[in-house]
C-alpha cells in the first residue's frame, strides 16, 4: 500500500462546497475521505456520490449503534452507497456486529460490488483512562484490556477492523493477526497542535506500530497550505 494510501482525509465540515474543493484539491495525496456526522447530516447521502464521483473512496464515520435489526438496515443503506468502509460501536454487542457485518456482505453480493470494510469503534480517543472509570462506570480494566476484548469480539463477529487509538495498536495487531485493519484517529504530527485528542501518536510512530489507516483531519485541512501538510505527512510515512 502506498503512503498517500494510508491516509484518511476527515471532512470535518458543514458544507457540500468546503467538502468537495477538498477532494479535488487533495485526491492526488490521501487515499480515503472521511464523511463523519457533521457533513452526512448536513448534506446527507448524496454526499458520498458526489465525491465518488471525484474519483475519491469514502469512509461514512456514523458510529452506528442500535439494536441488531436497525443496524443491519443501517449497513445495507451504507453498502448500497458503496461506501469503501463504514463503523458500528462495540459497545452495541455481539449480535449487533454480526447482523451488521453479515448485511453489507449480502447486499453487496445482491449488487455485485466489493463488500465494505466494516469497523468496529472502540474507545473514543478523547476518552481517558479516568472518565473510562468514573464516567462510563467501567472499573477494573485499564483502555488497553477494554480495546483489544472489544476488537476480540469484533474480529469474531465478522468485522474485518476496528477504529481503535494509535496506543492500543500494537496489543490489537498481536490479538488480532496481519490481515485485520486497524484504523486510528488522533494522529498528530509533530509539527500540528492535539486539540481535543488526548491517546494520539504521529503517523510515522502509528505505521510502524501497525496501522493500515491513519484519519488526519485539521492538521491538513486547516493547514496554510493543505497539499503541503499532506505531503509532509506522506514523506514522514515514507521514512
């Protein structure tokens, strides 16, 4: 996989225009756009045409978590977009990714169109080990055991990865195997602000732990110059 391949530009905004002078800027030097709720329900859908029609893949970012019924719905719709991968919560259960995992693959073997890497969401990178505890009432795990009992369940439920922070890559890629995706927010550069992330690494430090995808949003897209923050990052992945 190419270096540019790896990236996962965020879509972090609020307009079908803003969305889409970012793909035709930056579709040369990142390899996946991410639509998250902030456009998907400003625009809705057609968004995801739209940028296909740019020639860009598209990771739909809903976090989708409900009963197993709804969210297999949830994951047909997705699939019938040709969404190149799209994420359910872990938290929502067993049954709930199994459903969702067996409905994109039926509906795309009823299309005839590649099946979509479905993730499971972990543990929010803007969660800490203490809000884990004394917010969330998950006491006698540390992030790390949470994440890869998570991804466990996720791998044996049918999901092909999980969006998990750059620090629990390497216990989930050991638990896991080579062939699970692994897709990390709260990528930072060195030369970028955290912001609100708080378990980040820089994407150099995330590859060679294992990651196959890394999402960067504001690094790039509020960059003075977006292509040039993007080929940075492309020549930090390089080595």
């Amino acid at each position: 996989m190419e270096a540019k391949d790896r990236i996962v530009l965020a879509l972090d905004v609020d307009t079908a225009e803003e969305a889409l002078a970012l793909v035709k800027k930056l579709s040369g030097y990142v390899g996946v756009f991410k639509v998250g709720m902030q456009l998907y329900n400003s625009i809705g859908p057609s968004i995801v045409h739209r940028v296909h029609d740019l020639g860009g893949r598209v990771f739909v970012d809903l976090k989708l978590h409900d009963i197993p019924n709804t969210v297999a719905s949830a994951a047909k719709v997705l699939t019938r977009l040709n969404t190149y991968m799209f994420n359910v919560h872990a938290a929502g259960g067993r049954e709930m990714m199994r459903q969702a995992a067996a409905a994109a693959v039926s509906e795309a073997q009823r299309m005839g169109s590649d099946i979509p890497i479905v993730l499971a969401v972990t543990v929010l990178t803007s969660i800490s080990q203490q809000e884990l505890e004394t917010e969330m009432y998950v006491s006698g795990l540390k992030v790390e055991e949470l994440v890869v009992k998570w991804a466990l369940m996720a791998q044996e439920s049918g999901l092909g990865g999980v969006v998990c922070s750059p620090q629990e890559i390497s216990p989930i890629r050991k638990a896991c195997g080579p062939d699970f995706k692994i897709v990390t927010p709260g990528i930072r550069p060195l030369w970028s602000a955290p912001n609100d992330q708080k378990r980040i690494t820089t994407p150099r430090q995330a590859l060679e732990q294992g990651a196959d995808y890394m999402v960067i949003g504001r690094p790039i897209i509020k960059a003075a110059d977006p292509i040039a923050a993007a080929q940075k990052i492309i020549e930090e992945l390089e080595g």
